[in-house]
C-alpha cells in the first residue's frame, strides 16, 4: 500500500472528484479516510455529554482504489511504484518524473548496491 497517513490524494471517481488529506488509513479493509470527502450525517441523541443533540458531520472512508497519490515534485495524480535506493533504504517513486516521494523502510545492509 502506496498511501500513508497526512499524503495529498486525488479522488478520480465518485461524487467528490477533488484533492484531499489522507486522515486515516484502513489497511484491512483497503479503504482511506480524505479530509472532506465523502460526509454523512450522524444524528446525536441528546445527553449528559452532549446536551443539545443534533447532527454530527463526518467523513466516511473510500476505497483505495478510488485515489491517486499527487507527486509533491510535478503536483499530478500519479500512480506510485517502489525502489531500493543505493544505501538499502527503500523509497516511493512517481511513474511520471521519477521523482522520490517519501521514505518507505529506513537502510539496511542487506539491499545496499555495492
């Protein structure tokens, strides 16, 4: 999974089709909660918590499928591929320009080019 937590997404079906914050990542059931896009209502009952009730607004998770991680370098949705880089450490990638998104595992000996 190419998505992390506080990533800029893009929706590219739905009814919301905008870019958003990634806010939650539920990995077993390959959905991602976004900053903004798909809100409900939830009706509260009055109570000694909350006193006057009403109507709660928040988001619902999408499928993972449904978003594209934005490239912070060419700031296009782009689909997101994995690589070692030259110390061993592991990194994302955009498939557009190339470009190092984010650091994926820390180096290890193991995966270092010689």
């Amino acid at each position: 999974m190419h998505i992390k937590v506080d990533d800029i997404v893009q929706v590219i079906s739905g009814e919301d089709k905008v870019r958003g914050r990634v806010l939650k990542v539920l990995r077993d059931e390959n959905r991602v909660i976004v900053e903004g896009v798909n809100r409900v209502y939830r009706h509260i009952r009055r109570s000694q918590k909350n006193p006057q009730g009403g109507r709660l607004s928040k988001e619902m998770p999408i499928s993972l499928s449904n978003v594209l991680l934005v490239c912070t370098s060419c700031n296009q949705p782009t689909r997101t591929g994995a690589r070692f880089k030259d110390d061993g450490g592991k990194e994302r990638f955009c498939k557009k320009c190339g470009s190092a998104i984010g650091v994926i595992a820390p180096a290890h000996k193991s995966h270092a080019h010689k």
